[in-house]
C-alpha cells in the first residue's frame, strides 16, 4: 500500500529497458498499469519517474494492496519509491545527508 502518485527508480538502464507493470494481492495485472503499457526507460538516473501510456499518475491505485513487478534487461535497479510528489522527493531520511539537501529527509 502506498499514498504517494509518482513511482520513481534509481536504476542504470542506459544499455537495456527497463518496465514496470502493477499487480493486485492475487499477482493479476492491474489495467492500464500493464508492462505493455510501460512507456521504457532507457538510461541510467537516480531518480527517473515511471511512466504508462494514456495514465497521469497512480493515485487510483493509491491505499490497495500493489505489487510492482520489473522487467530489466541488461541493466541494474538500485531502488524505488512512490512519491506524492513531481518532484520525485520520497520523504525518507537521507543518513549524511546530501548536495541539494537542506536536512535529514528528503523533501
């Protein structure tokens, strides 16, 4: 479950692609959130929002049980997060801290 609108990845996918598609709590494919549908991400970044054709966000799936499932070829993932947030900011603290950081969390 989650709160957030915008998935976001931290993943080197500049030689490969990466997808993401959205189960329910029985592993079925929740529609339009399909690997299909995935628009591919092809590069390596820290934060990259994953997108699908024709869907703005995932707020309808926002507060039901949701697997995400990723499909990576010739690539790493690192991390990911949901975030309610464009910006990509996921909320959580951020240890040492950071370039660009003005405190413990990532805002």
């Amino acid at each position: 479950r989650f709160s957030g609108s915008h998935l976001y990845v931290n993943a080197d996918a500049g030689d490969g692609e990466l997808r993401v598609e959205a189960l329910d709590e029985g592993g079925a494919t929740i529609s339009p959130f399909v690997v299909d549908n995935c628009i591919p991400i092809r590069a390596d970044e820290t934060r990259k929002v994953v997108s699908w054709k024709g869907v703005e966000d995932l707020s309808p799936l926002a507060g039901r049980p949701v697997r995400f499932r990723f499909h990576l070829t010739h690539g790493r993932l690192f991390a990911f997060w949901v975030s309610p947030e464009r910006s990509g900011a996921s909320n959580g603290f951020v240890a040492a801290g950071g370039p660009g950081f003005g405190g413990s969390r990532d805002a």
